[in-house]
C-alpha cells in the first residue's frame, strides 16, 4: 500500500516542471500542482527514491524514465461507455445530427488506453455512421496509445462494461465485439478501421482538423484555469460551425470565452456550437 511522502515540495515541483518543458518540451506547468506533487510523491515511493535530486536526475537524464514519468503524471482511468447517460444523449440527441454530414470527423482527446474511442465507434456503428466517419483518438501519453491500438483489454473488465454499454441504450450482444482469449479480450479489426491514433499536446499543439464532435472528457479538471481557456480556444478553432463539444461531468465551459457562443444539449456535458467566438 501507497503511504503518503512529501519528498517534494511546491518549489521543487516547479523547478522540476519548468526543466521538463525545456529539455523535452513537455510542458505540465498550468497542470493541477496538487494532483502533480501527490503523483510524484507516490513515483518517488515506487521507484524508491530517497530526495527530489534523485528524481530530477534521472528524469532529465534517462529519457527512457522519461516515459514512465509521464505516464504517472497524465491521469489514465477510464473505461468503455462510462457516464452511460452521457453515451446515451450521444446516441439519441447527437447522433442524429452528425448523420446529416456526408463526412463525420471526431476528435476524441486525451484518449488514454482508447475505452472512449472504441465505445463511440460501437455508437457510431450501431447508428449506421460508422463507415463514413473518422476517429481521430490523440493523447500527449506515446504508451498509452499503443495500448489503444491494439485494442486488447482485460476480460474481467468486461462485465463492467457490458452493463455501462446496455445502460447507454445498447441493445446487441455486447460480446459480439469482442474475442476472448485466455484473460484478455481483443475486440475488433473493424471497429479500428475508421481510427486514427496520434500523438497530441493539448498545451503546445495547434488545430489539426476541423470536426464536427470533439469529445474531451476528465482531462481538463486536471489544468488550472488559464490553461483550460486556452484548450477552450484549441477546441472552438477545430469545431465546425453547429458542431458538438462534450466534456466530462465535472467539467464546464461556464464562465470561459466559449460561453456566449455555445448552447448546451440536454442536461449531459454537451454543448452545440451556434457562433463563432
């Protein structure tokens, strides 16, 4: 069991952030300084390290680590249909919509180990708009996205799954996507055909495409304010006019640039796109 350290402290975390972002250009300064000290803190513990010098030491200086660093700071907890609710309101309130496009682009981001972007594509399928959509599924996190790729996740995780999938309103055999083998379950070529995996950096990247849904859910209740407005902008410069941006539940474009510009769809996370900033 984890037991809390306090090997670093505000001052340390901020040296150590700002070199991170120099030396590899990974920039986590406006990340949620609490939630990165409590990480670290525990990296410190697993890894076992004694003093934030040994730490910075070999982050800046083993880029193999460097990796593995990353991934304790970027939050990846997620898991197929979850907020069945919300995959709900997709299906029902937004679905329709995107089927009057004759082209459907989507950018999930922040996409972790890929749960999200393999439920809408089972969305998109059973909608009858899968073969002339495009998921673009980006995360800053190069490991986790191999790991969405591949599309292999463990089978004790599909029951779980199943329940989320049949409370968003799925009617199919559920393990019809899927094979099992041993205690993994790989699910489908098909559903990763109309997939795009890619690296993205919601601080320093720019627009990349302009989309008609953008789903960015649990990733922004990890930046400070000015951060989330700049993401905010990101996203309002890739959505099509009439567009659709969802985020996660405890997120809001509330009090942000976007506000005025924005209606909310139903009483999910969603908001429609009615006017440019």
């Amino acid at each position: 069991m984890f037991k809390e350290q306090h090997i670093i402290n505000d001052q340390d975390l901020e040296k150590l952030l700002e070199e991170v972002s120099i030396q590899y250009d990974y920039d986590f300064t406006q990340y949620s300084k609490a939630s990165i000290k409590r990480r670290l803190n525990r990296l410190c513990y697993l890894d076992k390290f004694s003093s934030f010098a040994e730490l910075r030491y070999r982050v800046l200086n083993d880029e193999n680590y460097l990796q593995h660093f990353v991934e304790e700071i970027t939050v990846n907890v997620t898991e197929m249909f979850r907020d069945p609710s919300f995959y709900q309101s997709l299906r029902e309130d937004i679905m329709p919509h995107l089927g009057t496009y004759p082209f459907i682009r989507i950018w999930v981001a922040g996409c972790s180990t890929g749960e999200e972007a393999y439920s809408l594509a089972i969305l998109l399928k059973e909608t009858n708009l899968y073969d002339r959509s495009l998921i673009y599924a980006t995360d800053i996190n190069p490991g986790v996205l191999e790991k969405a790729r591949k599309g292999i996740f463990p089978l004790s995780q599909m029951k779980q799954y199943s329940e989320n999938y049949i409370n968003s309103g799925g009617r199919a055999d559920f393990s019809q996507y899927y094979t099992a083998n041993y205690e993994v379950a790989k699910f489908s070529t098909d559903l990763r055909s109309k997939m795009i995996f890619s690296t993205h950096n919601l601080v320093s990247d720019s627009s990349f495409n302009e989309f008609q849904l953008i789903i960015c859910r649990n990733v922004l209740i990890y930046f400070e304010r000015e951060l989330q407005n700049r993401v905010f902008n990101l996203f309002d410069a890739s959505l099509d006019h009439l567009g659709f941006l969802a985020l996660g539940s405890k997120e809001t474009i509330k009090f942000s640039s976007l506000e005025q510009s924005y209606k909310q769809i139903g009483t999910e996370r969603i908001w429609r796109k009615i006017k440019s900033v």
